[in-house]
C-alpha cells in the first residue's frame, strides 16, 4: 500500500511539473452583449469606447511614465451587415475600403489563421504617424453571423514582439 501511495505521489508530482503554466497577464474580461463577444485583455490596459460610436473602441496599454513613448494598442470595431457574408468578401472588402481612401497604401494579404477557437483574416500594411515614426498596422477580422469584427494593432516597425501579444489578445476572442 505505501508503495502504491509513494508511487502516485511521484505521478502527481511528475504531472503537476510538466504543466504548462501561464505566465500571461491577459486576464480582464471585456463582455459586450450588444456587440456580441467577449475577450480577455491585459490587467495594465483599460478600454475606451468611441462616444460617437458604439460599436467602436479601443484597447490600450495604461501610460506608467513620462518618457514612454509607444503605448501598446489595438482598435476593434464590429460592422453589422444587413445578410452574412463569407470571411473571404468580408476580408477584400476590408482591404478595398483601405485603398480606396489611401490609394498609394502597401497592403500585406496573408492566409487565414486560427486564433483560439476563431479563424481571422488578416492583412498589414505601414504607416507614419503624427509623432513622424513608423508603425506597421495589423488587421485581423473575421465574420460570425451578420457581424464583422476588426481588430487593428499597432506596433512600431518590425517589433514582431508586439504582434504575438496582440495574437495572444485575439486568441481569447468568443462570439456569444
């Protein structure tokens, strides 16, 4: 008997070892039932909804200091259409929108991806800011029903850090 006990006692141990333990700090939820969804943020970011707009908001990394200069962000705004459409002419009416207000825009298609349970569009494309830096702005979006949902995130040039936080962020995306 004790060695039975001994020996589950080093499973459990071995087990809870080997767990995989989450060091993310994306542990706000975010619930809007008018838009219908919900995700995680992280704890050091705060939400903003657009007053003149309420299916438009913005989430964004807390200011800690002064000197900080790039406050990590991403801008989500879900269109309700009046008949479902496919992700695929949701996506190039995305990027046409784009270009058709900023026809000298690069924009970047990649396929499809599986971001938790949801798959996303989603395109990049680089743009100069008022503060005259570069930034490389991320789009992913993707239809549930009548809904269009886009997310876009900023990063500055090549911080390839940023995307994977933001992709980790939009992993916890759940239509309801």
């Amino acid at each position: 008997m004790k060695q039975w006990i001994f020996s589950f006692l080093v499973f459990a141990l071995a087990i809870s070892c080997s767990e995989k333990k989450s060091n993310s700090d994306i542990n706000q939820l975010y619930r809007s039932d008018s838009l219908h969804f919900s995700m995680m943020y992280p704890k050091q970011w705060e939400v903003i909804k657009k007053p003149t707009e309420s299916n438009t908001f913005l989430f964004i990394e807390k200011k800690t200091t002064d000197t900080h200069s790039f406050q990590k962000n991403m801008v989500c705004w879900v269109e309700e259409m009046p008949i479902p459409i496919s992700d695929s002419i949701y996506f190039q009416a995305s990027m046409t929108q784009l270009k058709i207000s900023n026809p000298t825009l690069q924009i970047q298609p990649f396929n499809p991806i599986q971001l938790g349970k949801q798959y996303f569009s989603h395109f990049t494309y680089q743009t100069k800011l008022a503060d005259s830096i570069n930034y490389e702005i991320a789009v992913f979006c993707c239809v549930v029903g009548k809904n269009g949902y886009n997310f876009y995130c900023t990063s500055p040039l090549n911080q390839l850090s940023y995307l994977a936080y933001y992709k980790e962020i939009i992993s916890t995306f759940t239509p309801i």
